[in-house]
C-alpha cells in the first residue's frame, strides 16, 4: 500500500503537505483568498512547492495560478471538485475601481492607504450616478436613502473583497481604511497590456458603467468562497 502511495504522491508533494503552513493555506485557496507577495511564509511556500502543489489540484480540477503580479489563487474547471460562487455586480464594479486607484498617482500620495469613502466618491466619479442607483434599487429617485443603500452595497463589496485577499484592512479592527494589494489585477487583467494602464482601466469602468448584469456576467471572476459563518459574523463587526 506504501507503494501505491508513492506512486501518486511524490516525496516533494508529501513534504509540501506535512509542512505546517499548507493545512491553513490550502483552507485559504479553497475560500478563494489570493496569495499576496506581502504573505511572506506562505507566498515562499507556493514558490517552493509550485509544480507539486499544481499537479495536487488539478485533481481536484481547479488550476493553481500564479499571475504575472507574483501572486497565487486557485482558477477552477467547469467541472471542479471544490465549491465556488461567482462575484455580484456590485463586488465586480468596486473590484474594477480599486484596480484603478492601485494604478493612481493617488496611491503614493496616500502611502496606498484609502477608505470605503475613498472607494464610494471615487465610483460616483467614474460611472452615471443615476445607473448606479437603478441598479442598487430600480425604482431609485435619487435620495439620500438610495445614496446610502449604494454605499452600504459598496461596502459590503469591499469586506469580501478583503476575504479574498484583495484588500487589507489597516489600523483598528473596525476601521474602514485598507490596502490594496497586486491581486486587485483579477479585475484589471485587459490593462496589463496597454499603454495607459490607467485610462484602459478608466474605459472599462465607463464601458457600459459596469453595472450590466450581461457584461458581467462574462467577465465574471468565479471565487470558491465557503466563509459564510465569517461572512456573518464580519457583516455584524462592520456595521455602524
């Protein structure tokens, strides 16, 4: 039986999967967290043991990717093994504007520091306030109640956005200032390219405002999530 073992386990894959760190790091791919190059023990780990650790998920049919960024996510199949969901509307629009402000001037100036506030301003800028709203609720007249509703839905955004890896909270447990991380590049993968990575962003945000449920739903970025006890628990922590 030890043999049979070895043949579908290599002694490197066997030494990845009894090094402390991977039960908790294979949870966290599982959930659909990036892996950050911030991450240190972890993001080296995935570096040592990348070929083994590829050939380990694909069982599971899920592709183990590291992006040009540096950083590590699990891609699943249509046929994975593991749980996933797909992003809302609204987690895919503030995604795509976080990737803009990862790519501002702003950013340096703010030693890359920004708030939820940072993030709501920011995307009434950049998209129709009036499609915004229509899509929070359909039957929007533009008050202050549906102002407040789009930024409740902004912010419930940017907290599974942060379980995901793509932002990180700074400062008090309850503070709303964060981080953004290279991963925020999920959202932002047709700039790679561009001259002007910033305004190729710019021209996606503005591409129908982002908000129609048919672009997104072929842009969609699929995130294996199973927090949803900590979802729960985080909605409760954050609110006012």
């Amino acid at each position: 039986m030890t043999d049979n073992i070895q043949d579908v386990i290599s002694p490197k894959l066997a030494l990845a999967i009894a090094n402390p760190i991977f039960p908790e790091l294979d949870s966290q791919l599982r959930a659909g967290r990036h892996i950050n190059t911030e991450q240190l023990d972890q993001h080296a780990f995935l570096m040592d043991f990348q070929a083994e650790l590829e050939s380990f998920y694909r069982r599971y049919h899920v592709e183990l990717i590291r992006a040009p960024e540096g950083f590590f996510y699990l891609r699943p199949k249509a046929s994975t093994l593991i749980a996933r969901s797909a992003m809302s509307e609204m987690e895919m629009l503030v995604g795509k504007v976080l990737c803009y402000l990862y790519l501002s001037p702003e950013r340096l100036a703010q030693q890359g520091i920004f708030s939820q506030d940072d993030v709501y301003e920011e995307l009434l800028s950049l998209a129709d306030e009036s499609k915004l709203l229509k899509a929070v609720n359909p039957r929007s007249t533009g008050s202050d109640l549906d102002r407040a509703k789009l930024a409740e839905k902004v912010g419930g955004a940017l907290r599974r956005l942060a379980r995901i890896g793509i932002i990180t909270r700074v400062g008090e447990q309850n503070s709303k200032k964060f981080v953004i991380s290279e991963s925020v590049f999920r959202f932002g993968a047709d700039v790679r390219t561009g001259d002007d990575p910033r305004e190729a962003q710019l021209r996606l945000i503005r591409e129908g405002e982002a908000t129609t449920p048919e672009l997104l739903a072929q842009q969609a970025v699929e995130i294996d999530e199973n927090f949803a006890d900590d979802e729960a628990e985080e909605q409760v922590s954050d609110e006012e």
